[in-house]
C-alpha cells in the first residue's frame, strides 16, 4: 500500500493508497482506475465547496474498499456505478448539495438520470455493504439504484432533509441496525399556503420493484414517514415492491406515518413500534400482507389503516390509545382508474390482537359511494380482546363477516355496533359493556339491542 498519499485533484488511483492526515480541496474529486485496491484515508477531507461533482467515483469496477476517509461538499460523496463487491466502511459524508426546501415536494421516482444528490450512491453495484458510516445532515444518506446484495448497517443517516436509505428497483437487500431518524422536510402547499412537515421524506424508500430485502431493528423515528413503501408509480405505472420483511424497527413519532406501504404484495411487517404518529400503519391497495407483533399505541388517527386490501393478516398487535385501533375500508376514488380489480376490500384475518383504549376499536365500512355490490366483505375478526374502547367494534355496509370468539369488557358505549346487515357473531364473551351488541337501521337509528352472544 501506498502511504501518506497527497491526494491531486482528478487524481485516478490505480493501487492501495492510504492518504496523508489533511484537507485537501479537490473540485473534480477522484477515481478509481483498478479493481480490488482499498483506499484508506483516517484523517482526510475531502472537500468541494461548490457542492458539484463526485468526491470519490468508480465505474465497472470490482473488489473495492473505501474506509475511513471523510467528505465534504460535492454533490455526491462517493458513488458507484455498476461495480461489483464494494464496500465502504466508517466514511463521514457531510453537506452534499441539497434542493430547495420549503416549496419543494420530493419526487420518489426520478431515473438514474435525474438522480437527487445524496452522501452515497449506489448505480447497478452487486454485492458488497456500506458500514459504520456517518452520513448525517444532508438531502439524502444512501440511494441505491439497481443494486443487490448489499448489507447497509450501523451507519447514521439521521436529520436528512429527504431519505435516510433509498431502494429503486433494488432486490435482496439487507438494511439494519442503521440509525435513520429525522428524514423529515417541511413543505408549504401552494394551494393554501399551509405548512406541514410532510413531502415524502422518510427514513426508508422503496420503490420501482424492489423486492425481497431485509429491513431489521433500524431506528426511524420522527421520520416524514418513518418507512414508505410505493409499489405504484403515477407516470411509470404498476411497480409493485414484494416480499420484503420488515422485523423491530422503530418508526415512532412521525407526523404522517409511522409505515406507509401501498400497491404491494407479500410483506411482512412484524415487531415494530409504530405508536405517538398520525397513522402507524397506512396501507392501501396492497395484498397478501402479514401485519403481526407490533405495538401501535397513542396515534392521533388510525392505528392500521388499509383501503381497498386484500388477503392481510392482522395478528397479536398491540393496539392502543388510538382514534382507532383498526380501520379496514372501502371508498373508491380516482386511483381505482389504474387499479381496477382493487374495488373492493375482502379477505382479511384479524385475530389475537389486544385493542384497547381507542374511541372506536375496530371499524369496517363501506362508504356511501359504493354500490352494494362493492362492499367490502369477508372479514374474519376472532379471537381478539376489545377492552375500554369507547367502541369495541363497528360495521357499516359489510356482508359475509364474522366476529368469533372474541373477549369484549368494559367498552363504554357499545361492544358490537352493527350498523346494517350482514354480520355474523359466534362464542362471543361480552362483559361490562356499556352496550353489549347495537343493531342500527339504514338511518343510524337504534333498532334492537341485545346481550350476550
């Protein structure tokens, strides 16, 4: 290895180059001309004020290291382009060049041509990990674009005014135990002048079919949106992101949503702390999703959330404290332009969940809208526990639902409001109720109201 390297401007390095302690300006930045050679460079920056070019670059290459450099300015910190096994590890990238902000809302599907900046890039790179890097206050911490398997952890990509980790078109991922938090921007909307902290900014991207990666024990907190998942892109059409595993992240306290994942199938979001945001979990227009283990509590809206779904499974969630606990619904819109054959919502499980303390517990309804033959249908409610909700649980233009072998104590006004027909109640225990079971007319009046089932 070369040591105590002054690096030049434009500099191409061609072997394993350690670099002498020091700051050294360099508008063109450098490349890497070879593969498998490791750059190292504890105590130097990198620095280009105009917030232009790439500080480190590399193209076709393969079996590359870049460790313990610092970076600052460039409009890219480093980035890869169809590269083969990199890895960069304990880089600090700072102030990359950034998009205006407060008339700005962030566009998730820009091409790799229209790339936003961000401290790293990686462009068509197979396999390799990004690792212990600090990538903090900038537009965005890590954009990976066609790229797969990669392992990206323990790296710090917080107060990020876009993504803390961003997925397009990239598959078989891991992503963990990265610290994501404050990937937020405020946005003043044109139309009203309001300002909201809001713009899809998030801690976690996917988009354009990314599928089949890892998402594990990252920290997500006051995130735009904690996690976002996007399978459907307005321009580009159906891109579904499937199959991806979402397991102990921590994605409290986000103004918007905790989770957001919409127009995608087969994923599995189990043991995060989705509590204290506006919704935990929004999920519309996806399909065949487990939604199991996590804690949901204090949300100013919903606790899951999910329109015009399909297939889910809701299972031994904590539910808490919410407007309510869960709301499964129907109401058309002008997405069902593209999405058609999503119409209606059906075939849901909810079972073995504690819900308690939300105004209304469980809330499945069709909207007004809607023909009959469109309400939502088939909901398998068992085996939960509904205790102190101001409403236990409530159903409204619903047919072929069940609700089975449930506990319900102690809800103030009702256990079971049933607002039209079409439900059907088995091996219910009801105790302490306000009301135990509330059968309402077509208008909303009380019909008949009945005890135990």
């Amino acid at each position: 290895m070369r040591e105590h390297v002054v690096p030049v401007d434009g500099m191409v390095i061609t072997e394993d180059t350690r670099f002498a302690p020091g700051i050294y300006p360099l508008s063109q930045g450098l490349k890497i001309g070879a593969d498998g050679i490791t750059i190292e460079g504890e105590g130097a920056l990198l620095v280009d004020q105009s917030r232009q070019g790439v500080g480190i670059h590399a193209e076709g290459r393969q079996s590359v290291t870049v460790r313990g450099i610092a970076i600052s300015g460039f409009f890219h910190g480093l980035r890869f382009d169809d590269c083969r096994d990199v890895r960069v590890e304990d880089v600090r990238v700072r102030d990359t060049y950034e998009i205006e902000g407060i008339d700005t809302f962030l566009y998730l599907w820009h091409p790799i041509e229209e790339v936003y900046s961000a401290a790293i890039l990686l462009n068509g790179v197979q396999g390799g990990a990004v690792r212990g890097c600090d990538l903090q206050h900038q537009m965005n911490g890590i954009l990976l674009y066609g790229s797969s398997g990669l392992t990206v952890e323990n790296n710090n990509a917080s107060f990020n005014s876009g993504w803390g980790v961003y997925l397009s078109g990239s598959s078989d991922n891991v992503v963990a135990d990265n610290r994501l938090d404050f990937c937020n921007r405020i946005f003043r909307r044109p139309e009203s002048g309001a300002i909201r902290v809001e713009a899809d900014a998030a801690g976690i991207v996917l988009v354009e079919s990314s599928c089949r990666n890892k998402f594990l024990r990252n920290s997500c907190l006051c995130g735009g949106d904690g996690i976002f998942v996007a399978g459907y892109n307005h321009k580009g059409g159906k891109t579904t992101c499937d199959d991806n595993l979402f397991e102990d992240n921590d994605c409290r306290l986000s103004p918007n949503n905790a989770i957001e994942s919409t127009f995608s199938r087969g994923n599995v979001f189990r043991r995060n702390d989705c509590s204290r945001s506006n919704y935990g979990f929004w999920m519309g227009y996806s399909w065949d999703n487990v939604v199991e283990d996590n804690i949901i509590d204090s949300c100013r809206m919903v606790g899951i959330a999910i329109e015009h779904g399909h297939g889910f499974i809701i299972r031994r969630n904590q539910i808490q404290n919410n407007r309510e606990g869960i709301r499964l619904f129907t109401r058309g819109g002008e997405t069902l332009k593209h999405w058609p054959e999503w119409s209606v919502s059906y075939d849901y499980t909810v079972e073995d969940n504690l819900i308690e303390q939300n105004r209304i517990g469980f809330n499945g309804y069709t909207g007004p809208e809607i023909p009959l033959e469109k309400v939502s249908y088939d909901l398998r409610i068992r085996g939960n526990t509904f205790r102190a909700n101001l409403t236990g649980t409530r159903f409204h233009r619903v047919r072929d639902t069940t609700l089975s072998a449930n506990i319900f104590q102690n809800n103030q006004q009702a256990a079971i409001l049933i607002e039209q027909p079409g439900v059907t109640l088995t091996d219910n225990q009801l105790d302490g109720n306000g009301e135990a079971i509330v059968h309402t007319s077509e208008l909303g009046h009380s019909t008949e109201r009945s005890g135990w089932t």
